[in-house]
C-alpha cells in the first residue's frame, strides 16, 4: 500500500516536506482488531506537534493521522459484529488499558496506558490502517467520507471542551482560535445554547468573516475587546499568547478551557508574566483538555447527526498531505483539511 511516512523531527517553519510518499506491507490483523481500507483521513494540528517535536511519536518511522474514515476489509479472531465494506471511524484514542481506575470510570483519556493513533501506532495517512475493534465508531449515513473524518477529532475534541466549560445558556461563550475544530464548536454551540451569543477571537479577518457567516455576534483580533466579558472561553490556538488576553477577556468566575495537546515553546515565556491581581484574581479558572474518551466520540456523533452539523471541508489528495499540513501551518485552510487516498 501507499503511505505518508514521518522519520524524523522537521521543523516546518523552513518550508520544509516532512512527510514521505513511500510503499510498504498492508498491514496484518491481530486478536480484536480491524483492516480498514482508508476513504478519509483529517489533518489536524497535533500531527503537526507530532513533525515538529512538541509531542514525538516513542519510534520513526510512523504513520500519522487520526480523524480516519474507513471501510471494514477484514478483522482478527474475536471481532464480531462486523460486516464487510461497513464504514468505522477511528480517533485519536486508540486504546487504553481498560482496567485502570481512570478506565473503569470513564476517563479513559487519563490512563497511562493510553496510546494515540497516528503517534504510538500508525495512523490513517495510508491506504490501509489496523485499529481495534473496540475503538471505532459507527459513522452516521448523513455524513460523506469527507465530512465524517474532521467530526471524529475537531468535533469531539471540541464537544469536550464546551461540556467542559460548563456553560449555561445566555452565558457569553468565547472561540480563541477558529479553524477545524472551532468552526464546529461554534455551531454547536449554536445547537445546544440557542441563547448564548458566540465572540470569536482570531489573527485573520478571513477566519473572522468565516466565524460571523456561521453566526458568530462578534468576531475580532486576539488582542481587541470584545462588547461584554465572557463567561467561558475555548482556546484552540498552538501558541501562549492567546491565551494571556483570553483571560483579560474573562469574566469574575469564568473559565477558561484549553484545548491542545502542546503550545508551541517559542513564547512560553509569556507564562511568566500572568499577573495575579490582573488576569487570575476574582475567581478565574483555566481547564485544560486531555485527549479524548470513546463516550465523547459517540456522544458528538449522535448530536452531529441530530443537528445536520457538517463542518466546512477542504479536500487534498494523500499523497499531497505535505501542502495540507503546510497550510494548516501558515493558516491557509479554512475550516477542516482532509486527505483522500486514490481509488
């Protein structure tokens, strides 16, 4: 089969190609597991954490891609329930131990053993990917390929992240960061708090037109001032900058989630500079987003297919997945990337 491999740590501000286009084995079922012949795999920006060092997969070469969409080919001794040609989702959780205290209460997202497709076992930048059974997704007929890929990673993830704020309807919610993942927080946001009214906070005024078409009631720059305080604010930036004036943007008792793997190092230094009295003082929390649990992945599904939430998609062919994630680097893809391998 054909695969995007990534061997070695690249650091994409030079521009360079991180991933190579090479063939190697379909690879073998074990006991529980699935043969998924590949239709869609999601760029997301943790692969790029992954290329450039933030979050290294344990060994080289490596596979990434975790928002895959697939078709069943073939499974290991006792999978059952399956059929050929039916469609399965695979995410970012791969598999946990399953019998940790953090497993058995639902948090399977906190377990040691947690290991994360596309990083710790090779992932859906190929024509063929091994996953167990276990931890894949039924796909809901509304969605394409296309469509399905970006909801198992940017929207569950996402999904989390606004159960995690704890908001309450009418309250302010506030996007800081607004591409694949937040363009579907925000509509459903939209969905499940019909009186909430949506502040996008993001560097480009095409990602602020783009956040206002979807019914965002404001949208600015990272650093300008929003028309009222927010009662909770989402940051799905890769940088610490944004998340020093989200919290100027908070109110008293607001919570701020953040929702990334990794920050990029280059200003981590800002951390320093959180002044107690100006930006934590009155009772301000900041939550962050571990991963993510099968009951998540479910859950967005469900309500994805409820609403008809089909996020915005911007189509590469697999063996292109170098532009796709250069893009997503220099912000140029608008809402969701998806790679399509070749029939």
């Amino acid at each position: 089969m054909n695969a995007m491999l990534l061997e070695r740590v690249v650091n994409l501000r030079d521009n360079q190609e991180p991933l190579e286009w090479k063939s190697v084995p379909v690879p073998e079922t074990g006991p529980g597991e699935l043969l998924l012949r590949v239709c869609a795999c999601g760029v997301c920006h943790t692969e790029i954490d992954e290329i450039e060092g933030r979050t290294p997969p344990p060994r080289f070469p490596v596979i990434p891609g975790h928002q895959v969409v697939g078709r069943v080919e073939a499974w290991g001794e006792g999978v059952t329930g399956m059929e050929i040609g039916s469609r399965r989702g695979v995410a970012w959780i791969y598999s946990s131990c399953g019998h940790c205290s953090f497993c058995l209460s639902g948090h399977e997202n906190l377990c040691a053993d947690f290991r994360a497709t596309g990083r710790d076992h090779d992932g859906g930048y190929a024509e063929y990917l091994v996953v167990p059974a276990a931890f894949t997704y039924a796909i809901p007929d509304l969605f394409t390929d296309a469509e399905a890929a970006p909801l198992l990673c940017g929207g569950a993830i996402g999904y989390r992240s606004l159960m995690l704020t704890g908001l309450r309807d009418g309250d302010v919610l506030g996007l800081t960061g607004f591409g694949a993942s937040g363009h579907q927080v925000l509509k459903l946001a939209r969905f499940l708090y019909p009186s909430s009214p949506v502040f996008v906070f993001a560097r480009s005024e095409s990602d602020r037109e783009f956040a206002r078409s979807l019914g965002a009631e404001w949208a600015g720059g990272t650093d300008e001032v929003p028309p009222q305080q927010c009662a909770c604010i989402i940051d799905t930036t890769p940088a610490w900058k944004p998340v020093i004036a989200a919290l100027e943007q908070l109110r008293p008792g607001g919570r701020l989630v953040i929702n990334a793997i990794r920050k990029e190092a280059g200003d981590s230094a800002l951390l320093a500079g959180i002044c107690y009295e100006r930006h934590l003082w009155m009772e301000k929390e900041i939550k962050s987003v571990a991963n993510i649990t099968r009951a998540d992945v479910t859950a967005f599904l469900e309500i994805a297919a409820t609403m008809g939430l089909k996020p915005a998609v911007q189509r590469y062919p697999l063996v292109e997945a170098n532009h796709a994630i250069l893009d997503i680097r220099q912000g140029r893809a608008r809402g969701a990337a998806v790679l399509i391998p070749e029939s």
